[in-house]
C-alpha cells in the first residue's frame, strides 16, 4: 500500500542521481533542491524543462516538441492566443476586486451559472479549487448544522487543512478528520459478489453516515470527485450516484461535486461530470482549467443552500474574482464555443480510447481501459488472471513515454493505472502520435507481440 504523498508520483526525480542529469538543467536542479527543499518534487526520473508551449506541445530550449498528454490546466491550449490577448489587454487595462461594480465580473458570472441547470444560480470565485472546496465545506456545515463528510477511499481536494482532511490520498503523513469517512469509489472490482455496483455504493454510504452517527457527527457533505481521478479513473458507469444523494439528503446532508477535474468537459460533450450522470448537485466546486492557468476557481451553489451563509458570513477574497483571471475565465469561454471544445473532447477522445483498446487489447499487462471524454486510465497489472497492481511496469512505461517526448503520469490507489490527461487541445493528430508511440512502449513493457 502507498503511504506516502510523494510517492503518488510513479516517475519522479530521485535528488541521488543529479550526476546523471542533462549538463543543461543539472545547474538550476541543484539550486531549486537548496532553496526549495525536496518537498518540491520533480515529476519524471529524467527531468524535462520547457520553454515554451503551444495547443498540446511543449517546447524545451533546444526546440524539440513534446506531446502534452497529462496537462488539465491549459485546456483550450498552452498560451492559447485568445487568452493571452484578453488577460494581457485587461492586465494594461485594469486589474481590481469584486469590491467595485465590474461589468466584467457580472456578465462572466452569468455566463458560467447560464451553463449549469436552473437550481444552481448563486456563483462566488476564489483563485484555487482548494479554496472553492474550503468554502463548499463551510457553506455545507453552516447550512446543514452538522460535521460529518464522506469522500472516496484515495480522494483528494486540496491543500487547505481543512481540505486536506478529506483528502486520503495524502497518505499518513497528512491526518484525516475525526469527521471524515471514507467509502470506496465506483470501481466494479471492488464490489462484492451478489451486490451490484449501484447497492454497493449505497450500501458504502449508509455505512458511512451510520458510523458518523455513532461518533456524534450528523452529516455535512458528501463530496465526490466524478472522474474519480486520484482514485484510479472511473468516469462509468453512471447509473449509481441519484440513491446515494438521496441517502446523503435524508441524513440531513448536501452533495458536493468537485468538478476540478471533471468539469470543463474534461469527459466529453458534457461539460459538468454531474450532467452525464443525470443529478443536481447542492454545490459545485471548480478551478484547475477555469482560467486556462489564471488563478481563477468558484463555488456554484443552489441559493437556499448559500443563503444564511452569504447573509452571515462575509467572505472577501482579495484575488478571486478580480478583474484580470475573470478575463480569462470568460476567453476560456470564448475559446470553448468558437472551437467547440467539449465535441472535440468527445470526438477526439474516443479516437484515443478506441484507439488504445484496439493497439492493447492482446497486451498482457493491461487489464483494462477505462476513460470518458479526454480523459483515459490504462490499468497495468502483473498478469490478467489476478489483477496484481504492477507499479513498478506502469513506471517504466511512463518513463519510456517520456523518452519519446510523450508526458503522462499516472493514478489510482496503487498508483497503477496510466492517468492520460490532456489539454482539450488535443487533436486527431495528436491521438495518432499518442497512439504510435504507445504502440512501441507496449512491445517493449506490456508484452505486446
Ligand atoms: N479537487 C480536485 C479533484 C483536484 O484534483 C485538485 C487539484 N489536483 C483540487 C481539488 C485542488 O485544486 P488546487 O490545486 O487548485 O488547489
């Protein structure tokens, strides 16, 4: 079992072997390890530096072209020229809080809320999704009265304290609260003979609420993460959350999606993880892509949720929602109706996952492909017959990737499944370089014949 929270990352910089590092970059490695301290992990065993980064390319000092198949902040595209157009006018223009009436602000605002369904209305921005989540959570205990919070088994949702107490995946190192209970994500592996998926679930969450109960925690919030990133990619089925909500609400609870991964259509047409399985969350949380890699991120709420909380509370955030990340969150917008971004996540996403089902469906070191939308987990195991987790197989591939200038990492709670995650700038030319270039590290690493 991984316990650590750095050795989340599979592939990463090992401070021991600088002496083999590219002459080029060894210099600055050396210093960042003095002055920022190992906490700062370098992802991959061979680090790369950029440049400079263009739709799903990024570009190291000498000009050579790396395939960006792991970056969900720059979704419309590294530097896309739209974003970097308005943030720059509006950053020579005027750059102030939500203090002072902005026309910009308030059209942005109902832009964004005009793409959830109508009881989601009530929008309030901050520049982080731990952040967002932070005040989802307060908003959820000042409305609910009660303390208690379920997550997923390897979630996670941020660095605040009190987000890292929801966020198992930090390991030991990081406490969970008295208040939280973990329950297992939608993994049809984990369901137990005779059950199906749908009553696992709902079986998982009553457990839950009954053990909080018994500790004298009345609910607060289920939060859930609808890609299920962090706990292995499980964006299907979709059939299972509606009783779950039910169950949260009658023990007194909301629903909080966290679509920082999800959303943005990160699973395709859709642009919320929610909408494609069928419910009304009672707040929604966001940020990573929002700004395209402006500080920007929200809380969407359903108003009678938010109201006592925005009557008695105030909340003030100097950076959220000041003029300059609002200019790029409503560009974001632009871009993803101009290029029809959430079709091209759909459409482009399919290519890759049918493409790796087809090239991997004889490999004897995958088990599975899961995925929606621009998002895919490839599950890499010792042998099909069992299932084992193989960690340290899944390393190699990410590292003979990255030796092809392709740049994924990888999830779950083995960290065992290939995480391929990128830009929705993703093309159809890009899925055919991720294709080949798999295609070669599969008959070098996962028994491809
Ligand atoms: N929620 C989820 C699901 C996330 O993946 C993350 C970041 N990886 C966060 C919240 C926290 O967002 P941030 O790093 O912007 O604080």
């Amino acid at each position: 079992m991984v316990s650590l929270g750095a050795s989340r990352y599979p592939s990463r910089f090992d401070p021991a072997r600088l002496d083999e590092v590219d002459p080029a970059i060894r210099g600055n490695i050396e210093r960042r390890l003095d002055v920022l301290g190992p906490g700062y992990l370098l992802i991959y065993n061979d680090p790369v530096a950029f440049v400079r980064g263009r739709g799903a390319h990024l570009f190291d000092a000498d000009g050579r072209d790396y395939l960006d198949a792991y970056n969900n902040v720059p979704v419309v595209g590294h530097c896309h020229p739209h974003v970097v157009e308005a943030v720059s006018r509006q950053l020579a223009e005027l750059n102030t809080n939500t203090r002072y009436a902005q026309a910009g602000l308030v059209d942005y605002a109902e832009r964004l809320v005009a793409r959830f369904p109508d009881e989601l209305s009530r929008v309030t921005f901050a520049c982080s999704g731990s952040e967002a989540n932070d005040l989802a959570l307060r908003v959820a205990r000042h409305h609910t009265g009660g303390e208690g919070i379920i997550v997923n088994r390897w979630a996670y949702h941020g660095i605040t304290r009190e987000v890292a107490s929801i966020s198992p995946s930090l390991g030991e190192g990081s406490p969970l609260g008295a208040n939280v209970r973990e329950i297992d994500p939608p993994d049809p592996g984990l369901v137990p003979a005779g059950l199906t998926l749908a009553e696992h679930m709902l079986d998982e969450v009553r457990r839950a609420i009954a053990d909080l109960r018994r500790h004298g925690f009345d609910m607060a919030a289920l939060v859930l993460d609808l890609s299920y990133m962090s706990d292995g990619i499980f964006p299907e089925p979709t059939d299972y959350l509606q009783p779950m909500i039910d169950e949260v609400h009658a023990a007194g609870g909301v629903f909080i999606a966290d679509e920082v991964q999800a959303g943005f259509a990160r699973l395709g047409e859709d642009m919320w993880g929610f909408r494609r399985q069928g419910v009304v969350p009672d707040i929604v949380t966001m940020g990573k892509p929002m700004g395209n890699g402006i500080p920007l991120s929200a809380a969407v709420f359903r108003p009678e949720v938010a109201r006592d909380f925005g009557e008695r509370v105030r909340y003030f955030n100097t950076f959220g929602g000041s003029s300059v990340p609002i200019a790029a969150g409503a560009a974001v917008l632009d871009v993803f109706e101009a290029e029809r971004v959430p079709e091209r996540s759909e459409r482009v996403g399919r290519i890759l996952r049918d493409g790796l089902r087809e090239l991997l469906a004889d490999a004897p070191h995958v088990a599975e492909v899961r995925g929606a939308g621009l998002l895919a987990g490839v599950e890499i195991v010792a042998d099909r017959e069992t299932r084992e987790p193989d960690r340290a197989r899944t390393t190699r591939v990410i590292d003979a990737l990255r030796e092809r200038r392709i740049l994924i990492s990888a999830a779950g709670s083995e960290v065992s499944a290939l995480k391929i995650r990128p830009p929705l700038a993703f093309d159809e030319a890009d899925a055919a370089r991720f294709l080949e270039g798999i295609e070669q590290v599969a008959r070098l690493h996962l028994g491809l014949e």
